[in-house]
C-alpha cells in the first residue's frame, strides 16, 4: 500500500511536466503575446558548463531587448530529467528550449544523424566550419521544417570530440575495448558504433550515467572532457582514452507550441541572439575544454593518446554502410568543406 504513496523519479518528472505545461499554456497565448513571458529551459548539465552559460546570456539579452517581457529560466543538472525528456517536454511546450545533443535529437529528425557518422569530420574545426555554413543553416531549417517533430532550429553549440572513458583498464588499442559494457546515448547507431569497435554498446539516459558506472551496470561510457569531468564521471572511470570517435555538435532547439504563439519580431529575437549563443558557448567552450582536460590529470586520471586511430576508422564501416547511403551527397559536401 505504501509503496504506490511514493512516487517514483519518472513519475514525479512527469507530473512536474505537467505542472510546468500547465503554466506555460496559461502563459504562452497568442493573444496575451504582449503579455509576460518566462521562457523555461532545460539543460543536463550544471551552472556554469558553457551551454548553461550561453544560454542564461540569450535569456538576459532577451530580457533587455523586451524590458522584461520575454525571459528565460533555465533548469540545468537534469532537473527535469535526460535529453529524451527535455525533447518531449519541449514538443507538448511544456518548456520552451531545449539544449540537447544532436546524438538525442537524430531518433527524433533523422536528417540530423548524419553528424552522427563516427569519425565524420576530421577534427572539431572542421565540424565548426560545417555548422557555421551552408550546411549547419539547412539541417536547422530541416528541424523547423519537419512536420512531426514540433520544434525549432534555434542554433548549434560545441560539443568538442567524444572519447572512451572506463573503470576496467586502459584502452591503449582496439583490441582493449573488447567485451567492455560502455553506455552510448540513446540512438541505435551508436550502439552499432560501440559494437563495431568490439565493445557492447548500452544505450541509456545522461541522468543515469553516474550511477551506471559507479555500480558496475556499465564498464565505461564516452563522452568530451568537459561532461567526464564536470558531471563527475571521472570520480569513478580512471581511464580515459582519446578515442575522438564522434563529434558531435549539440543543438539548441524551441518549442514549436510556443514559437506559433510568438511575434514575428519575438521569433527575430530568438534567432539573433541564438547566433550569438552559438559564437558565445564556442569560446567558453575552448576554455572549459582545457580546464577539464587540467583537473582529470590532476586527479590522476590515466589520459591515454591514440597515435593511430585507423583500426577504430576501419571498425566502423558497419556503420557507415548502414546508415550511410541515405546522406550520400550530403556527406559529400560535407567532406569537401575545407
Ligand atoms: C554531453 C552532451 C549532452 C548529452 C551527453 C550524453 O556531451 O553535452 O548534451 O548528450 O553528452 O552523453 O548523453
């Protein structure tokens, strides 16, 4: 009897959802668009991580522009769950942004899994270079475009490149990742990726990465500097190999509900300082990418270089012939960005 008093996390996440869509319908009405309007948004990680920060400065900006009409409040550290539930909250408007890895997003808007290639771009630059072209404009239009999704382009953010971390040994070669359990994001290509490389991929949730690998569900998972040492995953995987297996950008996306409910002028607002978020996190971005990089050594974390990355290329084939063909040209003009 008792145990149906308590609520389970899910649950309470999903009432307060539901709270939070109540008062976004209440205050989210074309009519009333003049009226006062608290933006809420949501982000895995904590106060501080360079896409909290950029987007807390889209929201004071936003608040200036408007006199205090438009803000926005920003619920980071998971406090409304994982990416799949930031996804889903901001589709039913009960958030309005949602700033999510394109990993979580590519189930949603399948255009989008073509960052999802491993070892697509030849290096951060250079997927930097793609977002900020041709190319990063048109897969945003594709997200406002899609009909089913529900959500707005808004813009891209940094996410540097993804490595292998575990608790088990150092992964000096592929031959290392064989038969280790290592948590990927929730998208099957991924898990194919992470059984190419010889590992057994897990697709799970952010929010329970931590407590995954603390209780040896998984031997390891992947993911930049910045998320292995800022969401404290390196207090418990002591080994970090320099896989750079993916980079993938991540992408700050609106509710749809609530952009049909703003002013053409409101929407130019987004859209601008969006830009701005973009060129804003990059640079806070590059700092913390250091940073994080300094506190793991200095925790004594075992940072391993990959001299020769070929074997992981090599494994990932599978991948790129299953889902590869359907980006065909795209990927082409992706690689002919210099
Ligand atoms: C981080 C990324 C998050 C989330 C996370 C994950 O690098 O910033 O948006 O996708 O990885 O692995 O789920």
């Amino acid at each position: 009897m008792r145990r149906s008093l308590t609520l389970g996390r899910r649950e309470a996440l999903g009432f307060l959802a539901l709270a939070l869509g109540a008062i976004a319908t209440r205050s989210v009405r074309p009519a009333l668009a003049q009226q006062k309007l608290v933006l809420k948004a949501s982000d895995v990680h904590p106060a501080g991580y360079p896409t909290v920060a950029a987007v807390e400065s889209l929201g004071r900006k936003l608040q200036q522009a408007t006199a205090g009409r438009l803000s926005v409040q920003m619920y980071g550290s998971m406090q409304l769950g994982g990416e799949k539930e930031a996804i889903e909250q901001a589709q039913v408007g009960a958030i309005q942004f949602a700033r999510v890895s394109v990993g979580a997003l590519g189930p949603v808007i399948d255009d989008l899994n073509v960052f999802n290639l491993p070892f697509l771009f030849r290096n951060t630059a250079h997927m930097q270079k793609v977002i900020d072209g041709r190319i990063g404009d048109e897969l945003l239009e594709k997200v406002t475009g899609n009909p089913r999704a529900g959500l707005v382009g808004i813009c891209w953010m940094d996410a540097g490149a993804r490595s292998v971390y575990d608790t088990r040994r150092a992964i000096k070669s592929i031959d290392d990742l064989k038969g280790l359990k290592v948590r990927v994001m929730g998208n099957p290509m991924f898990v194919d990726m992470m059984n190419a490389l010889g590992g057994n991929g897990v697709a799970m949730g952010y929010d329970q990465v931590f407590s995954a690998l603390q209780t040896g569900v998984v031997d390891g998972a992947e993911n930049n500097p910045p998320s292995f040492v800022f969401d404290n995953h390196y207090q418990v995987a002591k080994y970090y190999a320099l896989t750079e297996h993916l980079i993938v950008p991540e992408i700050l996306v609106f509710s749809r509900k609530t952009w049909d409910t703003l002013s053409a002028e409101d929407r130019e607002l987004l859209k601008k300082f969006g830009r701005e978020a973009q060129a804003e996190e990059r640079v806070l971005w590059n700092q913390y990418e250091k940073q994080a990089l300094e506190k793991a050594r200095a925790a004594g974390i075992q940072i391993i270089e990959i001299a020769d990355k070929k074997p992981f290329q090599d494994a990932v084939k599978p991948v790129w012939d299953k889902y590869g063909p359907k980006y065909a040209e795209l990927i082409k003009r992706i690689q002919a960005v210099e």
